[in-house]
C-alpha cells in the first residue's frame, strides 16, 4: 500500500454517493464510488500504483452537492 490515498468520511443522511477521480488535464481517470449509501462513516482507499506522479482531484458528489479535492501522488 505504498502509493495509496485514502479517504474517510461521515454521512449524515443516506443518499447517493459519486466520487470520481480527474487528473490535472481535467480528464477523468476513474470512477471509485456510484451508489446509494446509507449514513454512517466510511474509509475509501485508492491504490495510486498505476498513476503517474502528478495532482489529482476528487470530485465528491453526495445529492446535488458537489466538493473537490486535491491529492498528490508522489513515486
């Protein structure tokens, strides 16, 4: 688990649940979540092994609203 990033989080109501992976560029590199979820804490992990070095951003998406996050994969 070298080059992994992880992510926790509460939800205080259920919904559904998109947290999407993009690179610098803007282009998507992957989709990690698209599901309904029931509140409670979760803890996601991204094994960054296969990404290059570089910014990333993840786009969370919890029932119309949207936050965006900075992550750096450093190798």
């Amino acid at each position: 688990m070298k080059h992994c990033i992880q992510l926790a989080c509460t939800l205080a109501e259920p919904g559904r649940v998109q947290i999407q992976l993009y690179n610098v560029t803007g282009q998507r590199v992957t989709e990690l979540i698209d599901q309904n979820m029931t509140s409670g804490n979760y803890s996601l992990i991204w094994d960054a092994g296969s990404c290059p070095s570089g910014n990333y951003y993840l786009k969370i998406l919890l029932s119309g609203h949207c936050e965006i996050l900075k992550g750096i994969v450093k190798k």
